[in-house]
C-alpha cells in the first residue's frame, strides 16, 4: 500500500474543499502543517466537484483547484467533474 | 513590551539592487527593472551543450544581429509576468463575455453557409499559423540573448496559442462542439491548393537558424500581412456577407496585433538604430521574407479577397518597415 | 450536425495537439533536430498524455488572480516594513540564500523549458513544457519582488545575479542546471521534471515554506507556496513524461534509469544546502532535515518507484547512501560554511543552548557523538576571541562542486575521498554517486568551471582572496559576509528592535 | 562510459590543465580525523617546492589555527600519497618525489585525537 496525498493553502477556500474531500474519501488523514493543509489517503484520493460546489454553495471548476493547491503525490487524473489522485499498486 | 521605533532608523540600506543601480543610479527602480535586467547567466558556463557543442548555453552568437547591450530592447509595455497575465486576463474577460454571447444567443444559426465555409476554409487555417508563429517566438525566446526580449518572445508565443486557441473555439461554436469544422479546415490547410505555399513557407519558417531573422519574419511581415488580410479585410468581407458577428470573436486578436506591434516595433527601432550593420541585416531580411510570405499569400488572398487585397497589406508592411528605419 | 459533445480530454488534444500537422514541405528533422541523439525511441507522440489542460485563457485567469493576490500582500509587507515580523535578523540568511542560489536556478529552468518547449516534435509535450517555461519565469520574477524589500534593509541580496555567476559555492546549483540544460532534451526532462521536481523539490518548498510561515517571514511563504501551486502541474508533467518514455520503447527503459540515477544523486546534492537551512538557519524550526527526508523521500518517493517497478525501473543508485546521510549532511554542509564564512555573502553563526539541544534530540544517533564536538569547539575559541575561518581554499568535488566536507557515512570522522583518472588527469570527488557520474560522462565534467581552480588560475581577478571577494564576487565586505555577531544586519537589528 | 551527443567529436579541453595554472601545481592537503577543518585544503605550489617548504611554510597558515598542530611529532606522523603510503623526503622537490598536479596529501597523527578526543 502507498500513500497519495494533496497539499492546500491554508484559507477558506480550502477549508471548503478540504471539507468536501473528507466526505468524499472518509479514510483520509488530514494534517495541519504551518499555512498549510495536507490530506493523506491509502493508494487513492478523489476531488469531486459536485461535493465541494454543494459545501461552497456556487459553481466551481475543478481547474480552480490550482489556485491553492501546494503539491501532490500520485498518478493525476482530472476531468470536468473530478480530479483523481491514485497509484498503480 | 511595546516597541518604538523611530522613523529615521528604518531608512532603507538602498534602494534597489546593485545591478538596477549601475544602470540608473541609486534610486527606487520598478518592477520591470528589478525583474528583467541582468537576469539571464552571462558567464562561466560549466558545459558546452550536447546538442550544440559549438556554442556556449547563454551564447550572442546565436544570431547575426550585433548589440552592445542586449537589455536595450526594452519592452514598452513594461510587461513581466505579473503586468502580463493580468493585462491579458482582462482581454481575455472581454473575449470570454463576446464568445459566450455568441454561445447564449446560438449566433452560428444566424451564419449562412457560406459564410460558416468561407471561415472554415479561410479563416480557422489560421491556428495553424499561428501555431507557427508559437513556435518561431519559443525560439526566439530559448536561443535569444537578454531577458528584455526573451521574455517579450515567449508571451509572444504563449499569445500564439491562446489564438490559435480561439481560432479552435470559432469552428467548435460553428460546429456545434462537435470537432467536426476543425477536422474540415485542417483539411484545407494540408490539401486545398490555395493553402499549400503558406503551409510550406510554414514549414521552412522552422527550420531557419538565426533566431533574429525568423523572429522578425514571423512578428513583423507575417504577422502585418496576414493580420490586415485575414483580419481587418476579411472583417469588412464578411460584414457584407451577414457575417457581421465574427467581429465580435476576432476583436481579441484585433487588440492583440495593436498591443504587440508597439513592442516589435520599438524593438525593430532599436536594433536598427545601434548600428549599420544590424539595419543592413534586417533590411536584406526584411525584402527575403516579405518576397516570400507575398508569393506564399497570392493563391490563398486570390480566392478570398479583392485583387488590391495584397497591395494594400503591402503598404500596411512599408509603414512599419519605414517606421522602424530599416532602410538599405 | 451530430450532437456528440467533446469531453475535456478531447476539447483540449483539438486546441493544442491538433494545431500541429505532418511536415510535407520542409525536413521535420531540420525543424525538430535534436529528439535522437540521446538514444531515446519515441514512435508515437499521440500516446502523450496531457498532464493538466489548461487552455491560455484559462490559464491567464488563473494565473492573474493568482498575481493579483500576492502582489497585494507584497506591497502591504512593504507598506508595512514586514522585514520587522521576522523572528530574527538570523532568518534573513537563509532567504539570501535563495535569492542568490535558487532563483537563478528558477530563471534557468524558463530557459530550459523554453527550449524543450520548442524543440519536441510532439505538440502536448512541446505545450506542457511552454508552460513550465512561462511559469518558471513567474517564480524567478515573484521572488526578485518578495526579495526587494528585504534587500533595501538588509546586506547580501543585492548583487544576486552577478554573484550567481562567480561565487564559490553558488556553482553547485549553477552548475547542476548548467548540466540538465546542456543535455538533450529528454535528459533535461528526466532530471529537472521528474528527478528534481517530482521527486525532490517538495523538499525545497514544502518544508522551507512552512518555515518561512514559521518565522513570520510573509513575503516569503506568499511566493513560495503560489509557486508551489504551479510546481503542483509541473511535478504532474514529471510524472506524465517518465511514463511516456517507458512506455514508448522498451530500450528507453536502461537510458532513463541511467537518468534517474544521475539526477537523484545530483539533486541530494543540491539540496544538502536546504538541509542546512533547515536544521540550522530556521530560527524557529519545522522539521529536521532528516524528518523531511523521510516524509518526502522515502514515503513518498518510495510510493513512486513501487509505482514505477511494472515498467523495469528501480529506486535510483545510492539510494541507501542517502538513508545514512540524512543524518550528517545538514551538520556537515553547515560546517563548510561556518569555516568559510568570510567568503560567504551571508552570515553564519554557532548554533544556539536550544539549538543544540533541538538537534541532540533530532539527531539522537549522531549529534552529540560527532557534531556537537566542533560546536563546542567553535564556541570555545570564539569565547577566546578567536572566531575562526579556514585560512586556505578549500578542495571541491569535481561533479557536484561542494568542499569535499563530506564524511564516509559508515565512519563519519574519515572525509569520503574517491577519484578517477581521465586523459592523464586526476579528478575528485565527494561519494560514490559523483564518480559514477564523472565516469559516465567525463567528457562533460572535465569542463567544470571549479571556482577554487579558477581562482588559482587568475579568472577571478586579484591575488589575494580578499581582492576576489570584493572586486570579482562584489562583496561588501565587512557587511555581506562573517559572522551575524557584529554584522550591520545585527547591528540594524536590534536598533529596530531596541535593544542595545 | 562516454558522452552522448549530437556530434560524435563532442569534446571540450580539460578546464583545469597544469598549464592553465601558470607554472604551478594543484596539491591538496588533508589531516585525517581533524574535522575542525571542513575539507582538505588546495594549494597552487611550484613543482619544484621543497616538501619542507610546503609543510614548515605552506601548511601551518592554516592547520596552525588548530591547538594539536604544534604538538605534532613529525617523526611519527604517517602520509598518504594519492591513497598509497608515502615518505616524504623533506629536502626533494614535490615533482620529483611524485607528488603530481591534484596530487591528494593526507597525514596522520594516531596519538593526538583532536578536540575533545572526538576527532574534530
């Protein structure tokens, strides 16, 4: 098993997806770092857009995720309604 | 424990950095300044590069043109990356609500066939261009000398395929998103014969080594021709054939040719200016390319437009050419 | 007209890919000539996978609210004198040092990109790399400006780009980008997409960043992590390419490995000046360096090569080397300094009480047995009067440029010597990993531009030390470089702060 | 192993030739287990510099800032020449007892410890 995660600016932005991501992926492990939030998952991760538009309350493009986005780690996959995160094990 | 700090103790050290301060003096520099001059390596480089063993990685001699200082070629916009994207970030807004009225309001239906035809075969070819024209100022950028042009180039070259982009977009909103108008003009652009001497001067445009000239052949006659021609005469073309609305999706690339061509030209100007030998060059450059994008254009503008077409763009080209000074 | 509509994937290969057609005209070959030599098989570049897809106008949107918002704060920071909210005019070296050492490095890989951005033949790949490129530039530009302010109160930024050029120990990174760039194009991908920032830079950022949060540094931590955000599409470029190339040939598989190797060792090399950083110039500390190392090397990385292991590629070369350097590096790069530290254009210090005691218990294996001693000599005859500083050049390892101040990491009081005889010459190095890496190109490394040897051979002005320093490097000495103990920046300090 | 490149004459003359050293040699020199110093030190010295020239002139500049140096028995102390043990003949000239340009010198002293006896 190997670990994928994803690390966001710590704003409200990203609370907001953050939050969406729990729900999403409720084995994940999140971690507070110094301005900065890092989520942590077994072999995948996913980011749905349908779940962070319903905690943020407007239409949100996935895209915009690189707005706060810090780094990750694990094979990428993104589309219109979803940015995947996973590794081949 | 409250602090005080008395004002006179938190005068600067200095006002900029060492490198901005030998070329103005002492005093508080922009951010142009601070983030262009002196940036690129200019010495002891460690390794001769492996694909280009006879030069060094940051090398002058990359082209013909001579400067003494290459940071002479400032940019008049002032342009580094942050002025930059968010200068086009505002045109792009104004393109964004133009393309998504025509979307909303199904404007492509109000197209005749022919016009939807003429675009498809005249006008969307042109991101094949301009993809060119990307690649020409990516070259431009990696092989040239200074960070006051280099950097100039590649927003050149990223603008390239933000239209070429646009281009894409007005065959997807013509074809229902289907893909189907692109498949169509790529067609014309690899086998209808009108095309084929500007797809091969193209083609030969990639494979030109001295980064200067193919930079001035793609920005300054390319780019005049082809932008007064398929543009600004091809726009009067199709507001008499009901085809008034197109405007309203080329106005970005519009804007863009006024924006860029007060940089090229204040570039062309100076180079011009720093020597004879530079305007001769430019000057023999100048009369190869334009004799070639001419002959190259003859089919395509044949078929498009009036026969004074040409002549006209021509003359748009003789302006700048003489407003620069390149002269014999 | 058919209904069908594009999905995004689709949308996208037709804005960019598409744009590029078979050549009929003209040789592709003279256009696009420098994809064969390095011996990598590319038959299909449609097989690309686009890594992200951001179209230009997207990406201007992004990107300028991106701008917006961090310009905003830099101009409040200055507005503001933020410069005053660092916890201490200590922390300040560690950003002279990433103006003078990694933004240079920044502005190299623009260029870099630039160039591969022009010369693949594929267009997704050439498309990708045009971004980085732009992107690149981004980040050298954000940090001259994050920097700005800082360099009008304090000394050692302000002749950054000259002295990246010359000084001592700022050819370790100049020459280690120098190498991927004047490599072919596939191989500047596998070592500055893959090897450095997939694999490494996290290493740079992540735990930097949040240490410049941690030390009230503002400007800092704004541009780092909004040029991290970027890194996040470019670490997926790395990723995107290393597949690609397995995937296209199976004799890609030995070339890239060979990379592979190359640029993990180069890149553990390059970063034993953030280790150093970050156990030693952090006045408020976030993690070790050995801590870092193990979140983002050895988890994460170890994640990927088991990723990696179904196309034939193997954790990189030395890999268990760096398991036991972990340990060391940080205590040992920190020392070179400390010995050179008048020729540095920072400061340098004896770590604090708390300090040591921090890296006794970080260190709990190695500290206290071999690095604790040199401390306390340090400190004894610096309570002597007797701050000392190295009286002669030091050696330097041909391939990676540092002192060779390493140590043999199974007898941490034995310096690592190795060498190799190349054409009747005699070269050195530090470890294992820069031999093998002279001996595999030693047509390459016999051209280092070794700043020691330069200096002996008078390509960097005067004679005496003294005259190099301050006439070729352009030091203020007295200002820039010695100890923080007695420095203007010290002295500036604590004027601000008002205490004697 | 050797060079990829687009050119199969890819090759550059070694940047750091003796003769680029204007009549010198590069020699560095290393006292084993005395951390204290980072990294064994490069001198640029004449090939016909005498051994002792280089260690009574030469080294104590800067080895002598470490307390031990003074309490080195030369006698005893023992040397590496480019990894091979070696004697050293005081009274000959570098060149002609081997010691080469980039010649590495390491010596050692078993009985003095360093500071602390931790080999700094």
């Amino acid at each position: 098993m190997s670990k994928v995660y994803i690390a966001l600016q710590d704003n409200d932005e990203s609370r907001y997806i953050i939050e969406a991501i729990e729900e999403d992926n409720p084995d994940a492990t999140v971690i507070h770092h110094p301005a900065m939030i890092r989520i942590e998952n077994e072999n995948s991760l996913i980011v749905k857009r349908e779940t962070v538009e319903e905690k943020m309350g407007r239409d949100w493009n996935v895209q915009e995720l690189h707005l706060n986005l810090i780094t990750l780690g694990g094979n990428v996959d993104e589309d219109d309604d979803q940015l995947s995160l996973s590794w081949n094990v | 424990m409250t602090i005080e700090i008395k004002t006179s103790t938190l005068e600067p050290v200095r006002n900029t950095f060492a490198n901005i301060e030998r070329r103005f003096g002492d005093k508080p520099a922009s951010r142009y300044q601070e983030a262009t001059y002196d940036l690129q390596a200019e010495t002891n480089f460690h390794y001769r590069p492996l694909w280009q063993p006879e030069f060094e990685l940051n090398d002058k001699n990359r082209t013909k043109i001579v400067m003494e200082d290459w940071y002479a070629l400032k940019d008049p916009r002032q342009f580094y990356y942050g002025a930059y994207v968010q200068q086009r970030a505002k045109m792009q807004e104004a393109a964004e609500s133009s393309y998504g009225f025509f979307e909303k309001r199904n404007l492509a239906d109000y197209l005749s066939d022919d016009v939807k035809n003429l675009l498809i075969t005249y006008l969307i070819p042109l991101r094949h261009i301009e993809n060119t024209a990307n690649l020409n100022n990516m070259y431009g950028c990696a092989f040239g000398y200074g960070t006051a042009i280099t950097q100039a180039l590649l927003y050149n070259a990223m603008d390239r395929l933000g239209i070429a982009q646009y281009l894409s977009r007005i065959g997807l909103m013509l074809d229902g998103n289907t893909g189907q108008s692109l498949i169509e003009s790529k067609q014309h652009w690899m086998e209808n014969p009108a095309w084929q001497g500007m797809r091969a001067l193209c083609e030969e445009m990639t494979t030109v080594e001295d980064w200067f000239e193919v930079v001035l052949a793609q920005n300054l006659v390319m780019d005049t021709l082809i932008f007064n021609l398929f543009y600004e005469q091809l726009d009067g073309k199709l507001a008499a054939m009901g085809g008034r609305d197109i405007a309203m999706l080329t106005e970005f690339m519009q804007a863009w040719n006024k924006d860029v061509s007060k940089w090229f030209d204040s570039v062309l100007k100076t180079v011009v200016s720093e020597s004879d030998e530079n305007k001769a060059l430019l000057h023999a450059w100048t009369e190869k390319w334009q004799a070639k994008t001419l002959e190259a254009l003859r089919p395509v503008t044949h078929e498009l437009l009036e026969p004074a077409a040409l002549d006209q763009a021509v003359a748009e080209l003789e302006k700048r050419i003489k407003k620069a000074g390149i002269t014999a | 007209m058919s209904a069908k509509k594009l999905n995004l994937k689709d949308k996208y290969r037709l804005l960019t890919r598409d744009l590029d057609w078979e050549y009929s005209y003209a040789d592709r070959k003279k256009a696009f000539p420098y994809e064969e030599f390095e011996g990598i098989k590319i038959t299909d570049w449609s097989k690309w996978e686009d890594p992200f897809r951001l179209t230009m106008d997207a990406y201007w949107k992004y990107q300028a609210e991106k701008e917006k918002k961090l310009y905003a704060i830099f101009d409040a920071f200055a507005q503001n004198n933020g410069h005053l909210n660092v916890t201490d005019a200590r922390y300040v070296n560690a950003i002279k040092i990433f103006l003078t050492g990694v933004s240079p490095l920044e502005y190299q890989a623009y260029q870099g990109y630039a160039h591969v951005g022009r010369q693949f033949g594929g267009a997704g790949a050439r498309v990708a790399c045009q971004m980085q490129s732009i992107d690149e530039l981004r980040h050298v530009q954000t940090q001259i400006h994050a920097m700005s302010h800082y360099n009008k109160y304090f000394d050692g930024f302000q002749d950054w780009t000259h002295m990246h050029d010359r000084v001592w120990y700022l050819s370790v990174p100049k020459s280690f980008f120098d190498d991927a760039r004047s490599a072919g194009p596939f191989e500047f991908l596998i070592a500055i997409s893959f090897s450095f920032e997939y694999v490494l830079t996290n290493l740079l950022f992540v735990p930097f960043m949040s240490g410049a949060a941690h030390n009230g540094d503002m400007a800092t931590c704004t541009f780092g992590f909004s040029a991290q955000s970027d890194e996040a599409r470019h670490m997926t470029l790395g990723l995107e390419i290393i597949k690609f190339l397995l995937e296209q040939h199976e004799d890609n598989v030995p070339i890239v490995q060979k990379w592979i190797d190359k640029w993990f060792w180069r890149g553990t090399r390059l970063l034993s000046i953030v280790a150093m950083m970050m156990d030693y110039m952090l006045p408020n500390k976030v993690m070790s360096w050995k801590e870092a190392w193990e979140v983002y090397f050895e988890e994460a990385g170890g994640a990927l090569f088991k990723d990696l292991a179904r196309y034939g590629i193997r954790m990189p070369k030395f890999v268990e080397t760096t398991e036991k350097e972990k340990e060391h590096i940080s205590h040992q790069a920190w020392w070179i300094f400390y010995n050179y530290g008048h020729a540095a254009g920072f400061h340098t210090w004896i770590p604090s009480d708390e300090e040591l005691d921090w890296l006794s218990e970080k260190y709990p294996d190695t500290f206290d047995k071999y690095y604790r001693p040199r401390w306390e000599l340090a400190r004894k005859m610096e309570a002597e009067g007797k701050r000392f500083y190295s009286q002669a050049l030091p050696q330097l390892c041909t391939t990676c440029q540092i002192p060779m101040g390493f140590t043999e990491m199974d007898d941490p009081t034995q310096i690592a010597y190795r060498s190799s005889d190349y054409e009747g010459e005699k070269y050195h190095f530090c470890s294992d990993g820069c031999k093998h890496i002279f001996d595999e190109e030693p047509e390459k490394y016999v051209q280092s531009w070794l700043p020691v040897h330069q200096i002996y051979q008078g390509n960097c002005g005067g004679a005496s030390v003294e005259e190099v320093l301050r006439d070729y490097y352009k030091l203020n000495l007295g200002a820039d470089n010695l100890d923080i103990k007695g420095s203007p920046d010290e002295q500036r300090w604590k004027e601000w702060k008002g205490v004697a | 192993m050797s060079v990829r490149a687009i050119t199969p004459d890819y090759k550059v003359q070694a940047r750091d030739r003796v003769e680029n050293f204007h009549g010198n040699q590069i020699v560095y020199v290393a006292w084993d287990h005395h951390l204290m110093f980072c990294a064994p030190f490069a001198y640029a010295l004449p090939p016909s510099m005498t051994f002792a020239e280089l260690r009574d002139q030469v080294m104590p500049e800067a080895f002598g800032l470490h307390e031990e140096f003074t309490k080195i028995n030369w006698e005893t102390a023992t040397w590496l020449l480019d990894n091979q043990p070696f004697t050293p003949d005081l009274n000959q000239s570098l060149k002609a007892q081997g010691v080469g340009h980039k010649s590495v010198l390491r010596f050692q002293t078993p009985e003095l410890t360093g500071f602390q006896g931790k080999a700094v």
